[in-house]
C-alpha cells in the first residue's frame, strides 16, 4: 500500500544490520575510521549492485533493488522482495556480509549484525526506514557477542535454501539468549587453516584487547573453528567418499 502520492511506500523486504565494534572512542586508535567506514560502505554499493542483477525475479521490476545506507555506525542493507523469493534475498545478503566482514577487520573496524525480514516502510523523500523488519534487525544485532551476523527469527523462519553458501547452522553468541539455533554468516575459508592465523593476527591489530574485546574475539574464533572442524572431512570420511 501507499500514501501521500507514493511518497511513503510498506513492502516486504531482507533487512541488516551491521554496526562497528568499539565505535565510541575509536578516533584515539584510528584516525581515519570514518573514511574507512565510508569505503567499505562503497564497495557494498557497488557489490549489491552488482549481485541484485543476477537475481532471479518475477512481475514488472527487472533488477531488485538493494539499498546500503549509513547511520553514524551503523550500515543498514535493506532488499525489497516483492518480484524475488525472501530466500534469494536473504543469500545476497549472506554474499554482502561474507565479503563485509573480513573487509571490516582488515580496516581495523569489526562488524557484528543480524538479518530480519518483514514489512518495511520507506519514505522516499527523507530516506526514512521503520517497519517490523527495521525493529527486529535493530533489537537483535547489539545482542551480539562476537564478530559476525546472523539470521533473526523472522528470517531464520523463512529461509530455505539447503545448499546455501554462505549461511550456515550455528548458535550464535548472544548477551541475553542461550542456545538460539539459526543460521550464520560463513565469512571465512574453512580449508585454510592459514586463515584463522590470519585473522588472529589482524585481531591484534585492534588492540587494546580489552576484557570485554577480548570475549567478543574468543567466541569468533570458537565460531570459526568449529564450522571449520564441521566442514572438514575426516580421514574415515575421505576414505568411504573414495
């Protein structure tokens, strides 16, 4: 539906929310995290362009649309799916988040965040975004005790895509919510076990690694190892695939 001449417009769309950890403060460690933050943003642009155009779609509209925005923070991706399947759009944003991540930690500017989907209202005059969807991404991803995103219940109801690349089952580490079963990001290269090394060393880089840090980066690394050993065939598997 619409009012005031399509100026405000309710659809149903894939929402993400992805902020920066330890933000307040992080002029003292970074000078130039805001031009940083403003070039990762870019290239997700450019990426969702790109990625929105080998969508499969039905009706009118030939190439679904994503928007990436920011706010102070906070990067918000939103995809409208009235001509796509939720789940489709739920994998791009998958695509987005895998590539943001470790992007993210190489800029010295970790991201956490999670992945709603829902009715969204948009004023396209101010840019303005409310709705169920922007409500559940918004209270789910400060939740977060780690550095990655993952599906809220809207989403993680929705989603059907069995052979899906880059989500995969995981409880995630919340602050209030124990054994939360839903699908996470895969930002990582599970055969390369060069990566985690990789990616602990970028870790130090962002130090100080405060008590509070330092929990956040243990769980991403627990989270990593686990869907590594998980994806690895053992040596028993190997043999009966041979």
């Amino acid at each position: 539906m619409s009012s005031n001449d399509n100026q405000i417009n309710s659809t149903m769309g894939v929402v993400t929310f992805l902020d920066v950890l330890g933000w307040k403060g992080i002029w003292q460690r970074k000078q130039n995290a805001i031009n940083d933050l403003e070039s990762l943003v870019g290239s997700l642009s450019k990426l969702s362009e790109k990625l929105s155009r080998g969508l499969a779609f039905t009706g009118s509209i030939s190439t679904p649309q994503t928007r990436v925005m920011i706010i102070s923070d906070t990067i918000v991706i939103f995809t409208e799916t009235t001509s796509i399947n939720p789940s489709d759009a739920i994998e791009l944003h998958g695509n987005l988040c895998s590539q943001a991540i470790p992007n993210s930690i190489k800029k010295g500017i970790p991201l956490r965040g999670s992945t709603s989907f829902g009715e969204t209202i948009i004023s396209n005059i101010n840019s303005i975004y409310a709705g169920k969807a922007i409500d559940e991404a918004a209270s789910w991803h400060e939740n977060a005790n780690w550095i990655g995103v993952f599906m809220s219940p809207s989403a993680n109801f929705i989603f059907e895509k069995a052979d899906s690349k880059y989500w995969t089952e995981y409880c995630p580490p919340l602050k209030n919510i124990s054994n939360y079963k839903t699908y996470s990001v895969k930002w990582f290269d599970t055969s390369s076990s060069s990566d985690l090394r990789s990616i602990k060393k970028d870790f130090i880089q962002l130090s100080p690694i405060v008590p509070d840090i330092l929990n956040k980066f243990t769980n991403t690394i627990e989270y990593i190892e686990c869907i590594t050993s998980r994806d690895t065939p053992t040596d028993d598997t190997a043999a009966v695939s041979r």
